[in-house]
C-alpha cells in the first residue's frame, strides 16, 4: 500500500493579482516580522508565521519569496517543508518543548484569571497537538 506522503502531489500555485496581491504581500512580510519576533521572544512561535508567510508570498511577490528562502534562518525550514511537507526532528522539538514550557509559565506564574489561565493551556495544547501531527523528514 503507497504510504499518503509519497502519492503527495503538489497542486500548481495560483497567483493572484490586483489588490488581493498587495494585500498577500502586506500579509506575507507582517508574518515574516512576526516569525523573526518568535526567533528572540520565547512563547511566540517562528514555524507556523513563516509557512504561512511563505504560503501569501508564493502566490503574491515570487522575489520576496525567493528571498526568504534564501535566508539562512529561515530558508531551511522553508525548503524542508516545501520538498516534505514536514519538519527536522529538531524543529519539531524545539518548537514542542519551547510551547510547553512557554504554556507552563504562563499558567504557573501568570497573572491572568483561572478561566485564561485555562484558555491559555486549551489553546497551547492544541498547538503541541497540531506541531506533534506535522510529519518528520526521515534521517
């Protein structure tokens, strides 16, 4: 039986135009600066800004997004997840071990209410469900 990842195709990317363009572009560089923010500030997180950077820029600026992925902080992860559609071990970790203990903190030393002490743990924890399901590039 073909396993799901090898009969992956990648559908044929739709670039759009007019004022949708623009808007993708606005879209795409707020969510790279967002991406970078993630990279210094612990608890923001850097992997789902730029796939979704990556996905606005693709169809909106192919310059902007050739230019990303040719970053050597964020290219890597890019072209894995372009080539993949998964990740290295090592972000997967990275990135379930910093929400963990970003979620742990909030709730433990917060000064939010019982109830957003509660949201913040529901939210974050569907997080580290949605990382924990993206695939693994096999070694």
């Amino acid at each position: 039986m073909q396993s799901e990842r090898e009969g992956f195709q990648q559908d044929p990317i739709k670039v759009v135009g007019g004022v949708r363009r623009w808007l993708f572009v606005a879209l795409g560089v707020g969510l790279v600066a967002l991406g970078a923010i993630g990279v210094v500030l612990p608890g923001i997180p850097t992997t789902p800004f730029l796939l979704l950077a990556s996905y606005f820029l693709i169809r909106s600026h192919q310059g902007l997004h050739a230019k990303l992925l040719r970053s050597r902080t964020f290219g890597p992860l890019l072209k894995n997840w372009h080539a993949h559609r998964a990740l290295t071990r090592r972000v997967k970790r990275v990135a379930i071990v910093g929400c963990t203990a970003m979620i742990g903190l909030s709730v433990l030393f917060g000064s939010l209410p019982w109830q957003g002490r509660l949201l913040v743990a529901a939210v974050g924890a569907y997080g580290i469900y949605f990382v924990s399901r993206i695939p693994v590039i096999p070694e």
